[in-house]
C-alpha cells in the first residue's frame, strides 16, 4: 500500500512516523512537503518537496505513483490544497482522508474577538490595543501594513519580507511553546492583544492560556472553509486505523 501525506504538519509527522514505525515492506509513506519553510522537520519515510500543479497536477502524481490512499495532513490555513486534495482523489479513483487537528475553543475568562480574515483582525486592533503579539505567520503581514498607531511582535518560523507594519520586532521560532514562556514573554513586551489563527493542536496553545490568565484579548481569525464530503479524524492515530482499517 502507497499512502501520500500531503504534510508540513504536527500531526503528518506524526502519522508517518506511526506508519512507518515497524517498517513493513507492504507499506510504503510518502509525505509532501510544500517547500513553504525554509529548513522544514522532515518526517520519516520518503519525501518530496514542491507543489503539484494544482489539482491535475496531483491525480496525475497520484496515478504515476500508484498511490493508495491519499492523507490531507495540510495546516488548516493551507488555502486551496484541500479543494486541490479533494478533486485530485475523485479524478484518480483514489481514497481521501482529511487529518485536521480540533479547533480551539474558548474558556471561561477568554475575551475572544473573531475575524474573518487577516485584513479583519486588523480593523479590530485600533479599539483593542497597541502592542501586539502577531502569531499568524510571516506570509499574511501585509494585511497589516497600514496599522501605523501599533507595535508588533511577530512570531515566526523564517524572517518575514515586506509589506509589513513599520513598527515591529521580529521573534523566530518554532513550537511547541511552553506556559511559563508565553506568560514571560506577555509580561516583558508588554503585550496588551494577541492575533492569532485557529490553528488548533496543543503546540502554540499555551499563548491563550497566558493571554487569559493576563486579561489579553484576544484575535482569533477563523479557519477557511474545507471539502465537506470528505471523511476527517481529528488524531494520526485515528488516521492509521482508518487507513490500516479499512475505513475507506
């Protein structure tokens, strides 16, 4: 069996690594890496880097390589890919499974604000605060170019390029974060409103713990819409049984 992780992921690391753990010779993992980091973690299993073309592009890779079952294991801010995923398996005749990690929700004390889209948190911030802690990637920056009023700390994995606001400090990084981390780093940039994706999963959520315990707001830009009629597990290990169980 040939399965295709369409990964850059948490948990398509994770599903590969389970995969491929006792190296059976009637499984072979493949995962795909977007190329949209410059120094990715590679998973174990075979891996390829760049795009596909779109979704013609990918049903012709996924009949070239015989592939089996294709796993969309993409960031929930992925854009098209899943649409691409989606159409790509139908084309090929190909099983698909959606790996999306659980949204966040708030608790108790969270003072969450939602947007729609990056260019709607921005509006948000002038009525919020003026020191912001921007965690929503380096590629999504021009969205706020034009908050002048606001300082930013932005979080990311590599240096972000312009446009971007004109007051702000740069942070690389890369989760998992921990609590007493984030809670510091609130305190010593004196953080007064966090943006963030629902991104979801456990590594960057400690921020929202610190942020309530601190009384920040809160940005949350909600996810992008998704295929509907396509099965979803919400953990690799619900993955794997799906894809070792027949669930297909």
């Amino acid at each position: 069996m040939h399965v295709l992780i369409l990964g850059g992921t948490t948990e398509a690391r994770l599903l590969a690594g389970l995969l491929t753990a006792d190296a059976s010779p009637a499984l072979r993992v493949t995962t795909s890496l977007a190329g949209r980091v410059a120094a990715p973690r590679r998973p174990p299993g075979e891996v390829r880097e760049g795009g596909f073309g779109g979704a013609a592009g990918l049903a012709a890779w996924l009949t070239g390589h015989g592939v089996d079952v294709l796993v969309d294991a993409t960031h929930p801010f992925a854009g098209e890919i899943s649409f691409h995923a989606a159409r790509a398996a139908a084309s090929a005749r190909v099983p698909v499974l959606a790996l999306r990690r659980p949204s966040w929700s708030p608790v108790a004390g969270d003072v969450w604000h939602e947007a729609g889209s990056l260019a709607g948190a921005a509006a948000l911030l002038p009525a919020l605060g003026r020191r912001v802690f921007l965690t929503t990637g380096r590629t999504g920056l021009a969205a706020f170019a034009d908050c002048r009023e606001a300082w930013f700390l932005v979080r990311s994995v590599d240096p972000p390029g312009p446009p971007h606001p004109p007051h702000l400090e740069v942070l690389l990084d890369r989760g998992p974060f921990t609590l007493d981390g984030e809670r510091d780093l609130l305190r010593r940039h004196r953080i007064d409103v966090l943006v963030t994706k629902d991104s979801g999963g456990a590594a960057t959520a400690p921020k929202l713990t610190a942020a309530r315990e601190a009384g920040v707001p809160v940005v949350v830009v909600r996810r992008p819409p998704v295929p509907d009629d396509v099965p979803t597990v919400p953990d690799p290990e619900a993955a794997v049984g799906w894809i070792l169980g027949g669930g297909r």
